[in-house]
C-alpha cells in the first residue's frame, strides 16, 4: 500500500496579497468582452480537454449520455476570482462545486447561476480555501480543475497534496499555468500586462510561476501519475486559444490520483509527453 503525506492545518494554500488584489476586481470577472476576456475564450480549449479526458478514463461505455457527456460526475473547480467554468461544465451534465475563499466572488458567482433553473440543480458554490474543503470532503470528487490558480497559491505543494485529499482513486486533476520562462516574463507580463493590457497590471508576479518539471515532480511525489503536458497559446487578434508543442508559454497538465494498491509510474521527460493535440500539434514560432 502507498500512503501519501496528509495536508497540515497549519500551512495554507491561500496568499494574503492574491486575496485583497482579486477582491478588487471581483465585480469585472464575469465580463466576457473586458479584461478578462481572454479567460473566457480559454474555455473553448479546456472545456474540451476536461470532457475529452474524463470520458476517456471511464471504463464503460454506458457511464455517460451523449448529451450530457459528464452526466452525474462531481468536479470540485478551484479558483481565485470567479470561476468562470463551472457553468459549461454544469451545462455537459457535471454536478460542479466551485469554491473561493472570497465571498464577494461567491456571492456574485450564486447571481449569475440563478438566472438558469438547470445550472441552479447541477453547481453549488462555497466560499472557502482548498484546504478547509479538503477537512471535509475527502475522496469526494471525480475530478479537479485548478485553471490559472497555481500560480496565485501560497505554497504549490500544499496546494497539490490538498486536491489529492479531494480526489476520489482515480480521479483527474486538470491544470493550467504559466511557465516561468524569459518568454513568459516578456509576453505575459511586459505584453499582456503592461502593453496590450489584456489583463490588468499586477494580475501576475512571475517569480510565482511554475516550470512543467517542478510541477510534475510535486504531483508524481504525492499521489499522482502525469498523463499529459501539452503548450497552449493565446492569439490576441482573433481572441483564441490553441494547443502547442512548446510548454514555453502557457501549458496544461493533466494527472490522474494512483490508488492506493499503486506504486506511480516512472514519469517520461515532460517535453516528450503527447497532450490532448496529439502528434500534430501546431509548433510555437
């Protein structure tokens, strides 16, 4: 049996500062042609990704509906400011807990859902950090998707063991994040911040930026097998994003929770992994 180092109450995933600057901005989240603009149309490629996968790990045929492709699987969504997935996960048939640790968000996040009586069925929101829900909710959750979180969390390891603790054996975790890279200081930062201001200025602090290799060793060391890295790219003209072959950028992981009769694969040299775009994805220039 494989036991994996439990969470300590005493550390927290949850950064101070990354509160107070998302609390700012808690009204401008759900504007789907402002600021955050490109978080939206990221929605178009993880979507996807996050359906694709989590059908693909399903063993039969008859556990899911064609309509309601994740009908009936519980998805815990992570985020620091407004999760703006849970609806079109809520929308594929997923029963979906999205958290914050800021009510604002939350509270915002409830008014948008009420205007659907479906979506009113299928999501819930609690306004609280990963590691309180993780006190409460072990092995509950099919799958977990943290898109552009980990790089606004205190401590990335806690943060990783906590949505092990979530997971049910066998349950996917989906990430995405920024690399940290000299490319990733000049596009999402200098760019993106400070010229073409797709995001607000101080949206990110490169030195919290992730490297896939760091990221990967963190899950494959507490309780996860890394089945994809895989680039993304934002397109700023058309507002659109697609896979890549480079992680230089923008990337996504997706990992899957061993079960406990099971020893962690050795892991493949991340560059070489094949995400969700396959062998003909589009390279980086």
């Amino acid at each position: 049996l494989v036991t994996w180092r439990k969470h300590s109450s005493s550390q927290t995933t949850v950064d101070p500062g990354e509160m107070k600057k998302f609390q700012a901005w808690a009204e401008r989240w759900w504007d789907d042609h402002g600021e955050f603009a490109a978080l939206h149309s990221m929605n178009n490629l993880r979507i996807p990704f996050i359906s694709n996968s989590v059908l693909s790990l399903l063993t039969s045929a008859f556990q899911h509906h064609r309509k309601l492709p994740l009908g009936g699987k519980a998805v815990r969504n992570l985020k620091i400011g407004s999760p703006l997935y849970t609806q079109p996960l809520g929308r594929l048939g997923a029963l979906v807990t999205g958290i914050d640790p800021l009510e604002n968000n939350i509270r915002t996040a409830e008014l948008h859902k009420s205007f659907d009586p479906v979506l009113n069925e299928r999501i819930q929101y609690v306004a609280c950090s990963l590691e309180e829900m993780a006190e409460k909710a072990a092995e509950t959750f099919d799958a977990v998707v943290a898109s552009e979180v980990v790089e606004h969390v205190m401590d990335v390891e806690s943060f990783v063991i906590c949505c092990n603790q979530v997971l049910k054996p066998g349950g996917s975790l989906f990430i995405t994040t920024i690399n940290k890279t000299e490319l990733s200081y000049a596009l999402a930062i200098i760019a993106a911040e400070r010229i073409l201001k797709i995001v607000p200025r101080g949206t990110h602090d490169w030195e919290k930026f992730v490297v896939p290799e760091e990221l990967e060793r963190l899950l494959e060391s507490n309780g996860f097998f890394v089945e994809t890295i895989t680039g993304m790219l934002y397109n700023p003209v058309s507002d659109s994003w697609h896979w890549i072959g480079s992680t230089n950028l923008n990337y996504s992981v997706h990992a899957v929770k061993t079960r406990s009769q099971e020893q962690p694969e050795a892991p493949e040299p991340a560059a070489s992994k094949e995400g969700p775009a396959g062998p003909g994805a589009e390279t980086q220039t």
